[in-house]
C-alpha cells in the first residue's frame, strides 16, 4: 500500500509541509515568548533567516506588550540550536528571557501556517 503524504489543513487550503512525514517522533515543536529590547531591532526577520540557517521550519511576530513570540518545529537537535540562537538574537536587540514552552507539533505547525503571533 502506497505511503499517503502528510498534510496540515489549515483554514480551507491544505498544506504539504517537510516536518509532518514519517520519522516525525525525532521532531520538536516550540513556542517561545522573547522579552528585552526585541521589537524595532529586525528580530524577527533575523529569526526567520537564523531558522532557515539552522533548518527549522518557523515564524516570529511582534506581540503588543513588546515581546514577540516566535515557533518553531524540526528536529530536536535543529529546534535546540534554534532555542539557543534567539537567546542571543541580533546586534540591535537586547534579550533579557527567552520563555520555552513544549507544544504538540501540529499546534506550532498550524501557528506557522497561519503566522499566528
């Protein structure tokens, strides 16, 4: 029997994506909430560059109380390594906290998809 491949239906359009095929128990998925000096310093385009550089698939947005939450699916080793960087995030910012939060794959995945902030 063929193998069918895995979708995400987000809204009414249905969604290919690379971390929702077979071997997804070695994928992580994040949710973190960044406070400090982190809107009006390009952080979340940085995010969006560093994560492709590390090989997550993710999505950061400016929050109004002047956090911004960012998630992240991948491999554990990539999340991780992704984790670490925002901790550090770029030249211009100052992070103070990086809250981490373990979520199911399909919640940061739809988040993602949707560019929820």
């Amino acid at each position: 029997m063929a193998e069918m491949p895995s979708v995400l239906l987000v809204g009414d359009e249905i969604a290919t994506a690379s971390w929702c095929s077979a071997g997804m128990d070695n994928r992580k998925s994040v949710r973190l909430a960044i406070r400090g000096r982190v809107q009006g310093v390009g952080y979340c385009a940085w995010a969006s560059n560093a994560a492709a550089n590390i090989g997550v698939d993710a999505h950061a947005a400016n929050r109004a109380d002047g956090s911004v939450v960012a998630w992240a699916v991948g491999t554990a080793t990539a999340v991780d390594a992704f984790v670490a960087a925002c901790r550090g995030g770029p030249a211009l910012a100052r992070v103070d906290d990086v809250a981490v939060e373990i979520v199911p794959v399909a919640s940061a995945a739809e988040a993602i998809a949707r560019r929820l902030a």
